[in-house]
C-alpha cells in the first residue's frame, strides 16, 4: 500500500486493524494522497470490529481515525 517501495516509509502512516490486530498498512509523503487512502479504505473495509487511523509519523500527531472518540459520554 505504499508509493515507496524500495525506499523509505512517508511520513503519514495509515493502519487498519481487525479485532485489536493490524492487518495493513500503508505511508504516504502527501497528507492529501493519504487522507484520500484513509476514506477510500473506509469506504471498503469500515464495518464492526475495525479501526483505521492516520497519523503524522513526523510529529505523532493522529490525524483522523475511525471509529472516532467518543464525544461528550457523560453520565
């Protein structure tokens, strides 16, 4: 899933995980070439008991991810 194969990963890294387990992922040097990555894989795989999130390897900054938090959750 990365445009670098032979060289080093990007800096914006997207994993999806089945069930607390990652089972792909991909690095990008283009935020915008990985946030499109980041829907178009949820688009395909985004279901029950999957999480898939973006973040800024460069300054460890997570950028999107789904599920998202949970807002608010008061009692």
């Amino acid at each position: 899933m990365s445009e670098q194969p032979d060289g080093p990963p990007g800096r914006f890294h997207l994993t999806l995980s089945v069930a607390g387990r990652p089972v792909l992922d991909g690095w990008w040097d283009s935020e915008p070439t990985a946030r499109r990555k980041f829907v178009g894989l949820l688009g395909e795989q985004g279901r029950d008991g999957v999480t898939i999130s973006l973040v800024d390897e460069g300054t460890g900054v997570l950028l999107d991810s789904w599920p998202g938090p949970v807002v608010g959750g008061g009692s």
